[in-house]
C-alpha cells in the first residue's frame, strides 16, 4: 500500500510541475511572442477611452461611461490576437522580434453629468474612433499617449 502511494504522490507532483508556466513558452521550444499596448491620458482631464482590434468600432452604437474612464495620468492596457491579425492582414513581422500592427483608440468627452449621461453615442458624435498603426518589439508594451486631441505613439 505504501508503494502505491509513493506513485501516486509522485505522478501528482509530476503533474503539477507540468502545468507551471514560468516562462514564455509555447511547447515549440521556442519563446511564444505577444504584442500589447498602454493608452495613457496625458491630456490633464479624464476622457472615456477604449481599445480594441482594427474595425472593432464599425458597429457599435454606444459606449458606456463608467467602464471606461480614464482618469488623468491613468492607463489601459489591451493585446493583440496575433495569428487573427496575421490572417486579417493587419498585423506584419518586420523582424524576428519587431512588428506592426494598425489598433482602433476611441476616445470622448466625458459628459458634464455622468450620472445622468452615462453613455456616449456615435451618431451624436460623441466619440471618435481612429486608427493607429503602431510599431513594437516582441514582449514589451507599446506606450500610446492620448493628450486630448490626438493618440501617437511614444515609444
């Protein structure tokens, strides 16, 4: 009986070791990539800000204030789906660590009351959506600063 607990406590801890992901690979033996972003609101005031993938915002109708406000000085992080972006065509390897890829930012006022207002609608213009072909390295976030006006890349 004690073997067969010593196998099994064995072939536990063996399996718990196999699923720990302390690095960044995939199984290929080669380190998985990934490409992510940071909008940071420069601008001074709060904004309602978003991001998502290139043609995310064709369709939507409105956005919701409270979830995303982003207070001055604040951030939002997003990622890319590479491979769907590989398959769309927005999304090139100019290296083997670098890359471009185009992201929508949408940005809006916030409104004077946001208890009574807390949606802003596209066809009242109450946001805008552009989009933004960025450049990066493989693993390191892209700094993108909205300053009230426009969104550009810093880094």
């Amino acid at each position: 009986m004690k073997r067969i607990m010593v196998i099994l406590l064995a072939a536990v801890m063996v399996f718990s070791f196999a699923g720990c992901s302390g690095d960044q690979s995939d199984g290929s033996g080669q380190d998985s990539k990934n490409a992510s972003y940071t909008v940071k609101n420069v601008s001074g005031v709060s904004w309602v800000l978003d991001h998502d993938d290139l043609g995310y915002y064709d369709d939507l109708d409105a956005i919701d204030v409270s979830d995303f406000t982003v207070e001055p000085g604040g951030t939002d992080s997003g990622g890319v789906y590479i491979e769907q972006e590989k398959e769309r065509g927005n999304f090139v390897e100019t290296s083997p660590t670098t890359y471009e890829v185009t992201v929508s930012l949408l940005a809006g006022e916030m409104p004077d009351d946001p208890e009574e207002y807390n949606q802003l609608y596209k066809d009242e213009g109450d946001f805008t959506v552009t989009n933004l072909r960025i450049s990066g390295t493989y693993n390191e976030p892209v700094i993108i600063e909205w300053d009230g006006s426009t969104f550009k890349q810093v880094n």
